[in-house]
C-alpha cells in the first residue's frame, strides 16, 4: 500500500551541503535543502524517506502525550536538573521595565525581575540560563568521558536544539543540548558516550554501535528510554 507523503516545509540554507530532514517537538516536518537545490527533486526525495518520517513522528505524538496542555505558556516556580542533581526555586518580582534579568540567590534561588508580565522576556533568562548551566556541567562532563574512552574531540558547543539531544561533525566538533540537564545522569552519560562515538564513526553503521557497546556497555536499554525522554522537558523549554 502507498500511503501519501506529510505535509512538509522547504528552507533553503547557505549553509546546508545537503538536503536534510528536520521534525519539530509538535511534529511539524522541514526539509532543509542547500541554496539553488532543484524543488523538483524533493518529493521523491521525501517519498523515500517516508517510512523514517512515519516512524519518528510516531515517536514524537508519543513524547507529546506526556506534555500538560498549555504547559509551553506556562512558566515554572521550581527547575529540577535531574541530571545534575539540583532543584532551584523561581521567584517573579513584577518591577517597572522594558527587560527581563535574572539573578542567582542563595539557597539554590532564581530571581526574575522586570517585565515579568512579559512571557516571551521570561522564558528567554530562563533559557540563557539553562545554556550558561550547561556550559559549567555538560563541558567538563564531556571533556571527563573523552578521556575515560579515549575519544577526543576539538570543540563543543552548547546550544538549545528544537530535536536533537547532540550532534558531531566530520571535524570532530560536538554539539550538545541544554535540555540534556533536565534528564536522569544515565541518560546523559549515553548521549555524549554516543556523540564521542562519531568522532570515529560519522554514521549508525554497525561499526557505529559495536564501538558505543564497547565504551558504553548496556546502552541499548538506555538508548531505548532516550526515545520517550522528552517527557523529562518541561513545556516552556521548547
């Protein structure tokens, strides 16, 4: 049975050498396609890609189910880290501006002062937060298992990707999501074991996952629970 290709989006990029598939948390499909890449092409292009499509959408409604509605509106009085092991409360302090700051307080404290009424200036303290947060535990954390594995890297960026949890490059530069945070350490650990991974292996070849067994034994367990982890993210992240 031939079953219709999904509605999709065309972006090109200057910076895309190739055509690459990308699907938001709410399941919304992009193709991202170099600049001067002929349109013509992308249908079939998408047809062959359909049963990846239908299964990481799937997999997406899944991860959405665990969401609470409207929780991408609303704001949180307590952040828990999991993944670091630390639980900070949030406090609003509604005082006349144009700007949102936040500042860190005793006793694992959050102060949001400003336009406080402003949802948008909010979640963004809240996400550079999050991204300053992951540059002081998710670096050293990646720099530690490169050396108990023996697989270097050159740079690491932290960054707050819409569907991945990281990413590398052929040149070895990794890329990894603030959101990691909110998940339990395990699940981490098995993200930047796996990131560390394609920096000998650029691609899920067998090869691939022989080499993440051997550095990380019993990942398959938790490379299966990584697909349901969104669940860990609070709403307003995305």
């Amino acid at each position: 049975m031939i079953r219709e290709s999904p509605a999709y989006s065309i972006r090109e990029s200057a910076k895309a050498r190739r055509v690459c598939l990308k699907i938001s948390p709410l399941g919304q499909v992009e193709v991202v396609v170099p600049r001067g890449f002929d349109h013509r092409r992308i249908p079939i292009l998408v047809h062959e890609k359909q049963a990846w499509i239908n299964k990481t959408l799937q997999r997406v409604n899944e991860q959405r189910q665990w969401l609470v509605p409207n929780a991408h509106d609303t704001l949180p009085d307590t952040i828990a880290l999991h993944a670091i092991d630390e639980i900070w409360q949030v406090e609003y302090q509604a005082v006349e501006s144009s700007r949102v700051t936040l500042s860190q307080s005793h006793g694992a404290r959050l102060i949001v002062r400003g336009a406080v009424d402003n949802t948008s200036l909010r979640k963004s303290v809240l996400r550079l937060w999050l991204a300053r947060k992951g540059q002081t535990h998710l670096r050293p954390w990646l720099e530690q298992i490169s050396r108990e594995t023996a697989l270097p890297f050159r740079q690491v960026r932290i960054r707050g990707q819409k569907t991945r949890w990281g990413s590398c490059s052929r040149q070895k530069n990794i890329n990894l999501n603030y959101k990691l945070l909110f998940l339990p350490a395990p699940l981490v650990r098995c993200v930047l074991v796996h990131e560390l991974c394609h920096t000998i292996q650029l691609n899920h070849s067998p090869k691939f996952w022989a080499l993440v067994e051997k550095k990380e034994p019993g990942y398959k367990a938790l490379d299966a629970e990584l697909r349901t982890a969104r669940r860990h993210v609070p709403g307003w992240v995305e």
